[in-house]
C-alpha cells in the first residue's frame, strides 16, 4: 500500500515557518535595530516566506496525488493502479525536473487541475481575495532577487493592482512600512504581516 502524506504535519511545518520568519522580525524591531536594517530584513523574509510557499505547494500537491489518484489514473490510462506512491507522484508534480516550478497561481491552478481535476484540486479552495496577494508576493521575490527591468515591471504592476500604488517605493521599504487600507489582511500592521496571514490562510484552506 502507498504511505500516505501526513498532511496535519505538512500544514503545521509551514506555518511554524512562516511564524517564526515573523517572530524574528518582531524581536528585531523590539530591540531597536536600524530603520535600514529592519528594510533589509523584511525584504530577505518576503524572500524567505515565498519559499516556504513554493516548498508547500510542491509538498501539497504530492499529497493531494498521493491521496486520491482517481482523475490521473483516469486521464492517463493507467491499469491496475489504485494508487500513486510517494515518489511517483514526486517525479509526475516536479516533471522530471529536480523541482516544481509555476510563475503565478493560475499556473498553479492549471497544473494541479490537470493531475487532480477541478473539484479535487486543493489549490482552489484558497480565498479568491487572497489570490493576487500570492501572485503580488512572487512578483516582490523577484524583484528583490532578480532586480531585472522585467521584474520591475512586474512588481510595479502588481502594487498598483493589488494595493492602488501608482509610484511604487523600493521593495523593502514597501514590506516595512503599515497598511492602512481598510481592505488590508493585518490592518495598521506592515504590509509583510499581511502577506504573511495570506499565506498562512492559504494553507489552512488548502
């Protein structure tokens, strides 16, 4: 019989991750490090959290094959399986590569849709609102690691669509600073805590 994911322990890793990413922040502001310092740090633990995001979904969507395997097994004509084992689903979710790679969360969608169907597609139970606050935090990751003009761009775009930035300022004094706006996931706290409670949501739901 294939070993099942534990998935309680799956959700529970991450999210300890998320929190203690934001704990070490928290002390730091508590002790009164540098304003400039405290920039640096927010922007390298938006880096750090999106990476604990990408490492979850890789992780769920190996799961959710693991779990129930009926739509693939159905769509690939497989006979005489009932289910998928650990590492065959690692080897279908990353394609073959050494990890899974998706660019935004429609891509996300799309991918675990055609492995697990719509209805059994875990991905697609995470709040609608919370969605361009995701594809919003991949575009600040790159940003901050890649400073490409195309990832530039992207980032602009998305503080504009998300949070109505026409101009925006530098990645880590954006994730520092509060939001304010009534709509904002941590209201009066900083923008990274509210990127922060999207995740941890999105992980709940999922």
């Amino acid at each position: 019989m294939a070993r099942k994911i534990d998935l309680r322990k799956l959700k529970a890793s991450s999210q300890h991750d998320i929190n203690w990413a934001l704990e070490r922040l928290e002390t730091a502001k508590a002790l009164k490090v540098d304003y400039m310092m405290l920039r640096w740090m927010s922007a390298m633990t938006a880096v750090e959290l999106h990476g604990v995001w990408e490492r979850y979904a890789e992780a769920r969507a190996v799961a959710a094959l693991n779990h129930d395997a009926s739509h693939f097994i159905a769509e690939e004509g497989i006979a005489g399986v009932s289910q998928v084992s650990f590492g065959l689903a690692s080897f279908v979710v990353r394609g073959g590569s050494k990890f899974f790679d998706f660019r935004s969360m429609a891509d996300l969608f799309g991918k675990a849709d055609r492995w697990l169907g719509k209805t059994n597609n875990p991905f697609r139970k995470v709040p609608q609102a919370d969605v361009p606050y995701i594809d919003a935090l991949a575009a600040i990751r790159n940003c901050v690691v890649h400073n490409s003009d195309a990832a530039k761009l992207a980032y602009r775009r998305h503080l504009q669509q998300v949070y109505s930035i026409r101009y925006a300022p530098l990645p880590d004094e954006f994730l520092n600073a509060k939001d304010s706006r009534p709509a904002s996931p941590k209201r009066y706290h900083s923008r990274l805590a509210g990127l922060a409670v999207v995740l941890d949501r999105a992980i709940a739901h999922t």
